[in-house]
C-alpha cells in the first residue's frame, strides 16, 4: 500500500500526497463521512465494521461533500509535535492533545486530528504489531478514529441504550458501562413494545429545540443470563456466537425480533444510570442535575480527553442534563426478565419527575 502521506525531513510536518484510489462516503445522522485508503483491505477494514453500524454506504454521481474524512495511512505515525500533554486513557492507550491537536496511540497503531468543524481530516496508521491486527484491536482503532471524526462534525458519542416510551414518544436512555444492564433493560422494553434504537452506544447532536439521540449499532448483545430470563423466549433462533471483542454476550439483530420497532433518534426525557443488583426489589433515586452531568461524563471521557472538541461536547451533556430528569437506578431480581413490570416502572419514575 502506497503512503498517503509522508513527513518532511525532521519528522514533523505532514504533506499531503496523492489523493487516495478509494474513496466510500456514508451518511450517518444527518452528516457525511468519508473515508479514504489507497489500498483495498483498508477500505474493506472500514466498511466491515461500517456495516454493524447505522451507517449508509452512498454512492453515484451525487454524493455530497464530506463533514470529516478518514484519511487511512501507510507505513508509521509521524512524531508528535512537541509540547502536547499526554496521559494514558480508561480505555487503554496515550492520549496526547492541546487546544487544536489530537493524537490517540494504542499498540503502535495512532489516529491525529487537527482542528475542529466541517471538511477536518483524520489520519489513522494502523501498527504493524500482531496485537494491533487482532480483530478486537481494529475494531477499537476504526471506533476512535470515527468517533474523532464524528465529534469534529457536532456528533458525539455516548454508552447507552435508547428507547422511546411509546405514550409520550419521548426518549429513555440507559447510561452505563458493560454490565450494567444497559442491553438487557433495551431488551425488556423492545419486548414491552418500545421502540429501540441501539442497545450500547448511541450519537448525540445539537436538535433545533433539543438534544437528539441516534442509533449507532445494529445488533443487541446480551448475556447468557439476560436469555435465561425468558426475555428472548421464541427467538433462541436468533442469537449468533459471541466475538472476540465482546466473549461474553451474544448477538442478536433487534428488526428480526421487533422488526416494527427501530427508531432512528429521539429526544432523551429520562436518563438511568443502572447497576444490577441481587436484590429482590429494585429501587431508584432521582439525581440533581449536578449528578447528572456527572454521570454523563464518567461515559463520555471524551468530553475531556478530546480537547479540540471539549467545548462543544461538554456544552452539549450539560444541556441534556438540563433537557432530561436523571436517575440512579438499582436494577433487582423484580426488573429483570419481566418486560411489562420494566415498562410500568420506568415510565413511572419520569412521570413523577416531570410533574
């Protein structure tokens, strides 16, 4: 594969060479993101993962002009620019950023972002170590740089599941992190006949009246113990084997199951932050909007680590905190795996906020 870029004789600045052989464009929440690579694996590397994802492939003669593009690289990442703050991420990995300049290194593989609005390239090398080819390492290099992307373009993303209650049509979203209960709560709901949009990761943008939340991944993926619970009772059929990047939960695609339910964004009315507990009855607190923001941020580290974008990502969380009644939820044994008891009680929690 031929180096998109090069750097000059000191290391430091990056010239652009020839525009790359391919070039995909995908629509995704109302943006457009390009992806560039000169090489085919490269394209297909990206349009795999893309797949799983609420991603349009366009094609024709009139695709629009990109918000971002993904420039894929050859050979080594450049050295990056003196006087940058580093620091090692929760996810793993070397952060190194200032107020225009974006780096993120895992595994000898890097993503660089310079600046910060519409038409901003990002560049990704990825390393040449085994550990950086490994499925579960790509999959995590084409997520930061297309979240790196994203965010340049005012899409950022946030771990939960989303629903809409179906009453009111306002959004519902389970914040938390891998078991938390987030796919198994969106389950019981989508059973209950809710509608769903994502089951673990979600985009926000800026709405004219509110913050909207969209769907980013197309399957669910829920524990041995979430099946158990006779919450897929008749769909057993459905559910796919594990991945490497997720071992311990299986796959299932929602539209099989609830094929009338997806939705593609809403705007959050409640927002749980759900830990699952063995208790016998569940139990919940509302949050101030302090903690809120708070339990918002410990999700999104982005807001923080990702300081050409902080501000507008951080003005957005405070203004979800501020649109959406928050709750700390302790899911017990009366919650989960019975769809309709999940329904009536999260719906009465946001009722009793709202009045």
């Amino acid at each position: 594969m031929e180096n998109l870029t090069r750097p000059d004789t000191t290391g430091g600045a990056i010239v652009d060479a020839a525009r790359p052989a391919l070039a995909d464009t995908y629509a995704v929440a109302g943006r457009f993101l390009c992806v560039e690579a000169e090489a085919q694996e490269s394209a297909e590397l990206f349009r795999r993962f893309f797949a799983g994802w609420h991603f349009a492939r366009l094609e024709g003669a009139d695709v629009p002009e990109p918000d971002a593009t993904i420039q894929v690289c050859a050979g080594t990442p450049p050295r990056a620019p003196a006087g940058l703050e580093s620091f090692e991420t929760a996810v793993g990995g070397i952060c190194r950023t200032d107020g225009r300049t974006y780096i993120f290194e895992r595994d000898g593989s890097a993503v660089r972002a310079e600046g910060h609005g519409r038409g901003v390239e990002v560049k990704v090398w990825v390393g040449r170590r085994a550990a950086s080819r490994e499925t579960s390492a790509l999959a995590r290099l084409v997520f930061e740089a297309t979240m790196a992307a994203l965010r340049r373009c005012g899409l950022f993303e946030l771990h939960a599941a989303g629903t809409v209650e179906p009453r009111t049509g306002g959004g519902f979203l389970v914040v938390g992190p891998s078991g938390s209960g987030k796919s198994t709560l969106a389950t019981q709901l989508a059973r209950a006949g809710w509608r769903y949009l994502s089951d673990d990761a979600l985009l926000l943008r800026a709405g004219a009246d509110a913050v909207e939340a969209c769907a980013l991944r197309r399957e669910f993926a829920v524990t041995e113990q979430t099946v158990a619970a006779g919450v897929l009772e008749g769909f057993e059929d459905s559910l796919r084997e594990p991945t490497a990047f997720d071992p311990l939960k299986r796959r299932f695609k929602p539209h099989a199951v609830f094929p009338e339910g997806f939705a593609e964004s809403c705007a959050p009315r409640a927002l749980f932050f759900p830990v699952i507990t063995n208790e016998p009855a569940s139990r919940a607190r509302r949050l101030t909007q302090a903690e809120t923001m708070r339990g918002l941020l410990r999700m999104c580290p982005w807001a923080c680590y990702d300081r050409p974008a902080a501000a507008a990502h951080l003005g957005l969380l405070a203004r979800l905190a501020r649109q959406a009644a928050g709750f700390e939820l302790h899911a017990g044994r009366d919650l989960l795996g019975d769809a309709s008891r999940s329904a009536d009680y999260l719906r009465r929690l946001a009722e009793r906020a709202s009045v």
